[in-house]
C-alpha cells in the first residue's frame, strides 16, 4: 500500500486565519491517494477535501476524484497505472475490521 497526499494552495483569503499572527497562509484544500495491489490488480482511491469545518468524515465520499483529477489540479505525477487513474470509487473504501485508524 502506497499513500500519498499534499496541500492545494489557493488565494481564498477567508481560510487564511494565521497571516496576521504568523505569515503563513492556510492550504484551501490536501489531496489524498491511495494505491494498492501490483500490475492488474493495482486499485487506486483519492480525494480533494476542502479546508473547511464541513469537511468531516461522513461527507467524505462527497470529494472523491479520479487520479487523473488529482494530476490535473496540482501538476504532480502519481504512480498508478494508467487503467487505474481513471477510476473514481463511488463510496470510499471500508476501513478493514480491528484497524485503529478509524
């Protein structure tokens, strides 16, 4: 399993609550990918979650993306297989039974 992700950088001024204190400016959104399997078994699964307090768990199926999405929005080059960048899940995958990361 291979998990990559990052920050979306954006000029949403209403997110950037720490400019004043510190001069940093806040993500507008992180992108998530996650890669299972080898060759033709390879699966792919990613989101785009807003940096917003109604981006919690239960509304996460709501930012599912394809791979490809993901690529396109922030110029990176994730290492999936070509078949499985196009792939968008319709729910996010379940979180396997005993795993503490729920």
């Amino acid at each position: 399993m291979l998990v990559i992700g990052g920050v979306i950088w954006g000029n949403n001024p209403a997110d950037d609550y720490f400019v004043e204190s510190h001069g940093v400016k806040t993500p507008d959104a992180y992108w998530k990918v996650v890669i299972r399997g080898t060759g033709s078994d390879e699966r792919a699964i990613a989101w785009i979650v807003p940096n917003t307090q109604d981006a919690t768990r239960k509304h996460l199926d709501n930012y599912l993306v394809s791979v490809d999405e993901i690529e396109r929005v922030t110029s990176e080059k994730i290492p999936v297989s070509d078949y499985a960048k196009h792939d968008k899940p319709s729910a996010s995958w379940l979180i396997p039974h005993g795993c503490n990361k729920g």
